[in-house]
C-alpha cells in the first residue's frame, strides 16, 4: 500500500508540474509578445501600461523592457527548473512503474 501511495503522489506531482509548465510556457509566450510590440511600436506613439483598472502612460520605454526582459528571464530559468523537476518525476515513475509490473 504504501508504494500505492507513492505512486499516486508522484502522479499528482507529475500533473502539477505539467500545470506550472504550461502556465509559465504561457506567461513566457506573452512576454516575448509584448517585448516585441514594445520593440517596434513608433517611439511617437503613447504607451500605456495597464495598473489595476487603469492604464497609465509609460514615460520610459527602455525601463519598461528591461523590466519585461526580466521577468522573462526568471520565468525562463523557472521553466528549466520545472523542466528537471519534470525529468526526475518522469524517471522515478518509470522506475515504480516497472516494480509494479513486476510483482
């Protein structure tokens, strides 16, 4: 029983992670959007940034994507972690799968 138990919190975790992968595959996705929007928008044009629920004028643009940079760097190096968080689950599944199916 209890390497039942181990194996269905593996699973769980498994899910978990395969969850906060896709939602920081997401996020990442999005960033790189808008740093390149932010990148090619006419530097005559307005800017806004949406604060709560209202969008306020970006002054400096260059702050703006170095923040967005980043956060997208952290959001990079979360998905490399989750990513070998991922490939040790994957392995240790495999491994109680086996025992399972020799028994």
């Amino acid at each position: 029983m209890v390497e039942q138990q181990k194996f269905q919190m593996l699973v769980q975790e498994l899910q978990i992670v395969a969850q906060q992968s896709a939602t920081l595959r997401s996020q990442e996705s999005e960033l790189e959007s808008t740093i390149e929007l932010v990148t090619n928008q006419d530097a005559q044009m307005g800017l806004y940034r949406q604060s709560g629920v209202i969008l306020a004028e970006v002054a400096d643009r260059e702050s703006l994507l170095v923040e967005l940079k980043s956060s997208k760097d952290k959001i990079s190096k979360a998905l490399s972690q989750l990513s070998k968080r991922d490939s040790e689950l994957r392995q240790n599944y495999e491994k109680l799968a086996k025992e399972f199916e020799g028994k």
